[in-house]
C-alpha cells in the first residue's frame, strides 16, 4: 500500500518535470518548427498510447487473477482489497515507468 501511494508521488513529480520541460518545446514549434520538437511531440502522443495499452493489459491480468483465486473460494476480504491495490498498481506500472524516463530525459536538456 505505501508503495502505491510513493508511485503516485513519483508520477506527480515526474509530470511536472516534464511539462515544465516540454511546454517551451511545443510553444516554440508554432514560430520555429524544429525536427527535435516535432519528433518530442510524436514521442509524447505515442509513448501515452503504449502506457494506456500496457496499463490495460496488465490490468486485466491482474483482475483475472484476482478474480479465478475469488471463483474458486481462495480469498478472504483482506485478499480483496489487497487484488485491488494490485490490479491499480498493475495499470499505473506502465505510466510510471514511463514518466520517470521523460523527467529524466527531458531534465538533461
């Protein structure tokens, strides 16, 4: 559980690094359009779409797990609200992983 919520603040910190870090690469584009620029903003769109995928699909997992242990009677409530915080940690995984890598990419500019 603590886990959950040290992510949250990692992913919090990291996005604001991070569009700290891009909106002066964007607002130039519209005056000084750079190859750079353009390959960051088709990176932002892209690697989003990989996280919403990924996040979804581990996500799942997650709730088929939780959900074959529950259908063949191996859970108590504590292991349910346990399964919860692991299919939320599951579909953030992704999404965290990936912000860290922007902060710190975009941070070395």
């Amino acid at each position: 559980m603590a886990s959950a919520a040290v992510a949250a603040f990692e992913i919090g910190e990291a996005s604001a690094i991070t569009i700290g870090a891009r909106v002066p690469l964007l607002a130039s584009m519209a005056f000084w359009p750079q190859f750079d620029v353009l390959l960051e903003a088709h990176r932002m769109v892209i690697e989003k779409m990989a996280a919403v995928f990924e996040g979804s699909l581990a996500a799942s997992q997650a709730t088929a797990a939780l959900a074959t242990r529950a259908a063949l009677g191996r859970t108590d409530a504590t292991d349910v609200a346990l399964g919860m915080v692991s299919i939320a940690m599951a579909a953030t995984r992704p999404t965290h992983r990936r912000a860290r890598a922007n902060a710190s990419r975009l941070s070395r500019r």
